[in-house]
C-alpha cells in the first residue's frame, strides 16, 4: 500500500461506501471496491491505535509532572 496520509485514505474510503451505495455498481467492481474498502479500515483502524497510544502516553507524562517528550509520529506496519 502506498504511503498515503490518514486523511487521503479515509477520503478514498468514503469514495468507495459512496460507490457501494449506488445499485448500478457491477458485482465484479463492487467485490473489488469492497476488498480495497476493507485494507483501507484496517490501515485507519491501525493509525488511529497507534495516536491513542500515543496520546495516552502524553496524558501520562503530562500526569507525573514530566515535560512531555515529543517525538515523530511513526505508525507501525500491519501485514498490507
């Protein structure tokens, strides 16, 4: 999968629901449309677990009294 941002992957996402949701969509097209839907949940799914944790983790350090400590955002890669 291509290294595009959580907000590109949700947009295409939502193209294909948007798709889904229109009867004239052939059945070939639509299995296509629905398995491509499924990979893009799963890398969202897998963001978003990955800025909670982070979140936590600030929530955490800002809790014990120490200066939060920032540092690049990096997602971890479940099997594309």
């Amino acid at each position: 999968m291509s290294k595009e941002s959580f907000e590109q992957a949700l947009g295409e996402l939502e193209a294909i629901v948007s798709k889904l949701e229109d009867d004239t969509v052939p059945l070939e097209e639509a299995l296509k449309l629905f398995e491509r839907g499924i990979k893009l949940a799963k890398k969202l799914k897998t963001q978003l677990t990955a800025v909670e944790r982070r979140v936590e983790q600030l929530l955490a350090e800002a809790e014990e009294g120490e200066e939060p400590e920032t540092a690049p955002f990096a997602v971890e890669k479940e099997g594309d």
